[in-house]
C-alpha cells in the first residue's frame, strides 16, 4: 500500500544513536529498517506536487521545537511495537492537529512517539528489546524541519522514502 506522511526526525548525536539502535533491532529480528522520526500525520494520498506544497505551508506556520523521548513502551501493533513516547507538549500536539487538517485526515487520538522496530513479536521478545534499549531515554531533539515521506508499506518489505524536507 502506498502512502505519504509528515515525519520530525532527530538530528547529530541523538539521531545517530537512534539510528544503530534501529538497525540493532532490526538485524536481529529481520523486521524492515528505517530512519528514527516522530510521524505528525500520516496515511494520505494525494499527487506529491500538491503534498509538498501543503508540507510547505505546514512548515511555515509552525516554528521549532523540542520533542521529549521519555519512556519505552510496546503495543501489540505492526507500526507500535516498541517505542519512546514523545511528550505530549501543547507543541507537538498543535503541529500534529494544524498536519491533520491540512492533510484532510480524521481526527484521531495522536499518541507522539518515536520507533524502535516495527513487526509482530512475542511478549517475551519485547522484554528481551527493552534490556537492550533500556526502559527510559529522558532525551529530546529540536524539530527544526518537517520530511512529506513515501510510505509503501508490505510488513517486512516496507520502504519509507524522504521526498522533501522542509525547516520551520
């Protein structure tokens, strides 16, 4: 299935701390890789030369900010398996609710937060992730530009490419 959505991604040291614990996890379980972000909105079709403009208005009427990881939770969801949750700041929640309605999406409850694999697995399997990730990350990153991102999602199979990016 083919989609698009609104990422924030981590920059520097976070980003790249992030990025081998993801690739970590991923070898390990063979579930697909991808880059560590936080989705605002996703899940929308469209042609990608409107999208992009509509990520650009998004990107000016929002100015940057700090995302806050805190704890590691999972769910027994493909997409939420094991995850940080990201604050839920008047911030984020505001940039996720201005993204929903540009986009033309439902309104939703938005839980923020940022991957860690993405798959089915065991109870057991989670808690051995959670020893190698640790239970809380108690760090955060400023969202300095939004990513409109190429989803084509086929469980393991799944690619998200990064069309564009755009600073706030």
């Amino acid at each position: 299935m083919q989609s698009y959505s609104i990422w924030l991604m981590p920059e520097g040291s976070l980003n790249k701390k992030l990025s081998k614990m993801i690739s970590k996890l991923s070898n390990k379980y063979s579930s697909p890789k991808f880059r560590p972000h936080v989705t605002l909105a996703g899940g929308f079709g469209g042609e990608k030369k409107e999208l992009a403009a509509k990520a650009k208005i998004l990107s000016r009427s929002l100015k940057p900010f700090e995302a806050r990881l805190t704890r590691v939770r999972c769910l027994d969801e493909f997409f939420r398996s094991l995850f940080v949750l990201v604050e839920k700041t008047p911030e984020i929640m505001t940039a996720h609710r201005v993204a929903r309605n540009l986009f033309g999406m439902p309104r939703h409850d938005y839980l923020p937060h940022l991957s860690l694999i993405y798959g089915k697995f065991s109870a057991s399997q989670k808690r051995e992730m959670m020893k190698e990730t640790g239970k809380r990350f108690d760090a955060s990153f400023t969202a300095r530009k939004i990513c409109l991102v190429l989803n084509k999602e086929q469980g393991r199979k799944s690619k998200w490419t990064a069309i564009r990016g755009f600073r706030l």
